[in-house]
C-alpha cells in the first residue's frame, strides 16, 4: 500500500470509529483498557524481541546512549505502560459531562456537553511508551487516535499498537480506534499534515524542530506543545533559603524537560548574599552556570552569559543568571524571552506576589514554588498527553477533559426566531 | 509605509498595547465602549462621508445591489453601532474570573483564571458594521486587535477605526488596542495570516473562499467561521404542525446565514401527509425546492435534486427535500452532507430524540426548535463574533467568553518536587 493509500484507509477507519467511540459508555471503555494492560503483559516477550530489533538497529547506526536508552523496552518498563492504563481506568471520564444549562425567555433550555473531539493525530519521537500512553487517553476520552511514531521505534510501536489494538476489538472497541502509521517513508507526515477530512487536531511531541515543522505546514489544527524556556525570579522581599531550594530543584531535579528552569532572574538588593553560596550548590550539582556581569562579579568563575543564552532553552545542567534592577526589569526579561510555559517567583511581599500573578502570561505562573509541577499528574488531571504552550483550547498541561470539546444540545417545544 | 512595515509595527504595537489591556479593570473598559459610541454619533458625518467615497467606487466597480447594501451606512446604521457598543457595557466581563480552583496534596493551591487572548486578527468582508462590532467585543475581553477589512469598505472602515480608536484611547486604552490594516494590498492577508509572533489567533470572517485561504495558508492558529449546510429532518413521530413552522421558519426567515436550512429530510411514513402541502406554503414565500425522486412523486413541480445539491449551502431561497427510509438514514445524510454547525429533528419520541442529541456530531443540535437560533445573542451571550465551525477551543456561537483563555495561578509555601 502506498503512503497516500495508508493515510487514507486509516483516516477513513478512524473517522468511522469515531462515531461509535463518542457514544461508548465509560464502563466499556475501561474494560477495553483493563484489557490492553492485560494483553501488554501477557504479549511482553512479542513486544521485547520488536524491540531488540529497534535497538541493534539503533546501535548500528550510532545512535547516543541517552536516545538508546529512551528507546529500551524491558519487563519493568512494559510492566509501567500497563499500569498506566489501569490508572485511566479510575479517572472520571469527562465524556457526557453536561458543564452549564440555562434556559432563554423563550423557554428553550441550552446545555453545553463535553464531547470528544473525534479524531487525534499524534506526531511524536523516540519514546515508545508515548504509543500506548496517547492511545489510552485517548481511548478513554472517546476519540479515535491516528499515531505516527519515530522511525527508530518503528518496530516497537508497531508491535505496541498491534498489542492494544487487538485486545481493545477484542472488548468491543471498533476497529480503526487505535491506528499506527505503518511506514517510515516521511511522506506520511506531510499527509497528516493536511488530512483535515479525516483529523480534528493533530498534538506534536518532540523537539523543537518537529513542532516547527508541523505549525509551519499543518492546515488541520495544532496543539503546540513543549518549548519552556522557564525563569524562577528571586525578589527582594524573597525568603532566601525557600529561593534556593526552589532554585536548586527548578534546574536540576530533572534538567532535560520543559518545565524546568532555564534563567534565574535576582533582584540586585539580595544577589550579593543569595549568589555566592547558590553557585557553589549548585555546582557541586553540576550545573554550569553563565550569568551576566553582575552575577559575574560575585562569581566570578561562572562564564559570560550571551544574549543567546536568554533565549535558550537548554534542557541540560546548564543555568543562565542575570541581576535585575527591579521587579519590572524581571517583568521585562520574561516577557522578551519567556515562552508563556511556567514561571515563578519567590517573594514574600503580598502585592508584588499578586502583580506577577497578573502580569506574567504564561501557561502557568507560581509564587513561591518550583516551575517543575507544571505536569498533568502533578495538577491532580491523573494523566497527561503533553503541555500546551499556545493559547487556543488547551493550556498548559493536557488531561482528559483537554482531549474533549462540547455540542449545544437545545430542547424545544416548537421554538421559531421572530 | 510598505506593507510589510506596516504589519510589523501594528503587530509590535498591538502586542504591547495588549498587555496593558490584559490588566485594566472592567470599568475602564466599559468607560471607554461608552466613548467610543458617543464618538460615532459625533462624528457620523466624517463617516458617511467616508462611506459615500466608498459607495460611488462600488457602483462604478458594479457591485450587486445585495453588496451595495451590506456595505451602505446611514445614521440608522451608525446609531445602531453605538447601541451594540453600550449593550456591551452592561454584559460581565469574563476576564479575570476564577472558573476552578483547588489544593494538591502538598498544599500547593492551583486556581485556573480566564485572561484574554492577547492580540486577534480579524479578516472580514464587505460589511462596515463587523469592524466596529469586532473592535467593542476584543475591547471588552481585554484584547488587542487588529482588523482587516474587504477592499469595497476601506474607506467607512478607516473612517470608523480612526473615530473609535481615538476615543478610545482619549478613554484610557492603551495605543494600539485598536488597529486597521490601512492597505488594500492582498499581501497584507498573506503577512497577517503568518505573523506567529504578533497575533494568538486569526478569525475569518466571510464567504467559503476567503475561510478556505485563512485555513491552508495561516501558520497563526485559526478558528474557523461560518458555513452550514444544516438539516431539519421531520421524524415519523413528528407534531407535523410543528415541524412545518420549523421548517417555513429555518428556511425563510433569514435564507442568507449559516445556520438557515439547506436540506429537509422527511420519514417515509409522514412525507405524503407532510410534503405536498408544506411544498405549497414554500413555494407562496417563494422558495424553489429540489427534491429526490420520491419528493417529487408528491410534489411534481419540484425540480430533480442532485448530489451537488445534497452538498451545497444554498444561503437563498432554494430547499434541497429528501425523503429517507429511516432514522438511521437521516443521521447517515447529515453525517455525509453536514458541515457540523446546526442540526435539527422535530419528533415527539423520547428515545428518538435523545438518540439524536447524542449521535448527530453539531456545534449545535436541536430537537424540536429551527436552526436559526445558533447566533450568540439567541444563545444569550449578549454578543458575538462569529459562529465556529472547528471543534478546537470554541464551538458554535463565539460570544465573549470565547474570546479568552486561562492560565493556571499556583500558590505555594516553597513547594518542590520530589
């Protein structure tokens, strides 16, 4: 089958599934996932030898130890997928939820229903576990998922998808549900791209380069995630013990994700005390760190910062420091360099707290705690399918109720407009 | 100024201007909607005259007698503008309400709080009344805009952004809230539609083709307005009474908007009893029908419908008629011809219509009530800025609260993660 052919054929199945899925009730969508995790288990050794295919594959051609190793399936990682799923089965399904009803002067009674938004393309890279976390949520909230892996995982996910699919028919689930594109060939991107026809909303996950790709060239619509080039400014006012552990987890509890801090912003009336001590944790961390001139004269071995730096998203064990003037000047720095994902400030003054509250735009904006809860388990959502950083829909973290939009259902009793 | 300089700094200044915006309280804003309409009836001769320039043009270019009337201002007209301006005073302002708000296990409070948008480009067509309407709802939601009209109005358009945007600013509201693209250049559609780093969100506003070149061709996030091709469908167990009111009213009231009838569909078991005589009443308000073959066994007159027919969005006085086998038939007619904005069945079967409020995949679905009634001021939102077709963010009628999104506020006690 040719690529345009694929497309097509799933996209049709999807569509159709679709109609179907919207109107499962919850009982036999969580059957369907208690299944999945099931046949996950039972199918582990036929998930492992794809797997080892994917990895001789991706050692042969050089791949780094870090991709290798988010590539790797074993009995405890299948194991996690599995686990993941049940937990989907636990979450209200927000399906069905009628969020407001009011009625007109005319006596026609408008509610506002939680739908799923029908057909979710995903676009992602290396992680296989994305494969069946997407399709679990995605399951549970009623839509049909159309998933196009990175060529390093091909097998993986193939064999995933092969897995859970099944097993989801199995438990009554229309086929088409649940859908991987079979082919390598990048063609197929640049389809799903512009299958408007077929999907509702197409979700990249990945690095920089993808997301641009698909905002650059999609005609269906995108929910951009991940870019967070985040900031933690410390106030005058700032309690600076709370400041340096927010500090220190901020940038090194996990460094290579999006909600970690990438700029640390101090106000100049406490760098002096806050700086010194704070660059020797952490480097004592590893953190290599690249401050401004003023940082620099405090610590002096930290290396020059470069406007490039402020605008750099790291993702690594590496922290740009800048003294700022003022609370505005902190203001200022986010809004030139920030990309609206997560930002914070410590400080113990009420109505500085309150105005950075106000004037910061961003997903997701703290006072007094770490950039690093901007996640949909650390929400309370219970699952996750990515951080939006744009503004329409959905923002910040993504959870069920993230994957539904809503139909106006009208009762009348013969209504007409004068 | 060339085009592309005139984007850039209207995109600069509407960014800035935007944030300002996002913080300043509702009876500022109101203060100035309240100016901004004072300011057209002073000022309504600067713009008649302005109209009248473009008046002449159009009926020198040719332009049909319907364009000529959407695009002809009078005092009537201009007053009109300024009530639609003061009704916007009395309607809440969503911005700034606090829609959730909840605490984590570790104390970490999390409140999700509606904030406007930021900058929204606006690409419209002929009528001068959208820039005036667009500009009090963006004002209202605390966002910047920034407007493009069709060429046929440039001049009223000028004339009424240059009245408005100097009381408002006189107001209080920061430069640039307000911004008309002052070209007629066709480039300036094409810069609007990638200005990423300007604009959060683009709405068309206008027939198919000029939605259809916003949707290949906008990297800018889009929400799609307008067409409709919606259904009444009139069940077996119709009051055939009421679906003839429904029917007459969804076709005839208003035959030019989206949500008017395009297609009736009719149970088999009714369509003798229902058809010839609603074909009559149709035909006295002058409206051509085009029936199936089974419609045209009992209303011989009507002309032979075609497949294009099934698909097209008449906005006139022409009704596509189709009797169907079945309820089933009808929901697979409207999941294959329908546009997913309005859709209607008039039955006095309870499962049938529960049955159809959960299958039929619509912005808005209607039992027992016409489809004319998915307009924002019908819905009681007091305003609106165009009915959306898409499923991402907003669906059906865009009143204001549409034209907001959230972020998250998180309160914290020096929380990190583990």
């Amino acid at each position: 089958m040719n690529v345009a052919a694929e497309v097509q054929a799933k996209g049709k199945l999807a569509r159709e599934a679709a109609r179907t899925l919207a109107n499962l009730n919850t009982a036999r969508k969580n059957e369907a996932l208690l299944a999945m995790a099931r046949a996950l288990e039972e199918e582990k050794d036929f998930i492992l030898e794809a797997n080892a295919r994917d990895m001789a594959a991706g050692k042969e051609k050089g791949l780094s130890r870090a991709l290798l190793d988010r590539l790797l399936l074993n009995e405890k990682r299948i194991q996690d997928m599995a686990v993941s799923l049940r937990e989907l089965v636990a979450l209200p399904d927000p399906v069905g939820e009628v969020t407001s009803m009011w009625t007109r002067p005319n006596g026609l009674q408008i509610g506002r229903v939680r739908v799923p938004l029908g057909v979710i393309g995903i676009i992602y890279e290396a992680r296989p576990n994305v494969t069946v976390d997407a399709a679990g949520l995605c399951l549970k909230t009623g839509n049909a998922v159309i998933l196009r892996g990175g060529s390093e995982a091909f097998n993986s996910n193939r064999a995933l998808t092969r897995v859970i699919s099944r097993a989801a028919t199995a438990a009554g689930i229309p086929e088409g549900a649940i859908q991987l594109i079979e082919t390598t060939d990048r063609e197929a991107v640049n389809l799903l791209l512009r299958a408007n026809e077929y999907l509702d909303v197409l979700i990249p996950r990945g690095g920089a380069g993808l997301i641009r790709t698909v905002v650059e060239n999609a005609t269906v619509p995108v929910i951009e995630t991940g870019v967070g080039n985040c900031h933690v400014y410390v106030d005058a006012a700032a309690d600076l013990e709370m400041a340096r552990n927010i500090v220190i987890n901020a940038k090194t509890q996990r460094p290579g994700v999006c909600n970690a801090m990438e700029t640390l912003l101090v106000h100049e009336k406490v760098a002096a005390e806050f700086l010194p001590s704070l660059a020797e944790a952490l480097k004592e961390k590893g953190v290599v760190l690249r401050g401004c001139e003023r940082t620099r004269e405090l610590v002096p071995w930290a290396e020059a910062a470069t406007e490039e730096d402020w605008a750099t998203e790291y993702l690594d064990l590496i922290l740009a420091i800048r003294v700022v003037d003022s609370f505005e000047a902190a203001l200022e720095h986010i809004h030139t360099y920030g990309t609206k994902h997560s930002e914070a400030i410590v400080t113990s003054n009420y109505q500085t707290a309150r105005e950075f509250l106000a004037r910061v735009d961003a997903a997701a904006v703290y006072v007094n705690a770490s950039t690093r809860f901007t996640d949909g388990y650390e929400f309370g959502f219970g699952a996750e399918i990515g951080i939006s950083t744009q503004k329409l829909h959905a923002r910040g973290p993504m959870g069920p109720e993230q994957l539904t939009t809503f139909k106006y259902i009208i009762f009348g009793s013969g209504q007409i407009r004068q």
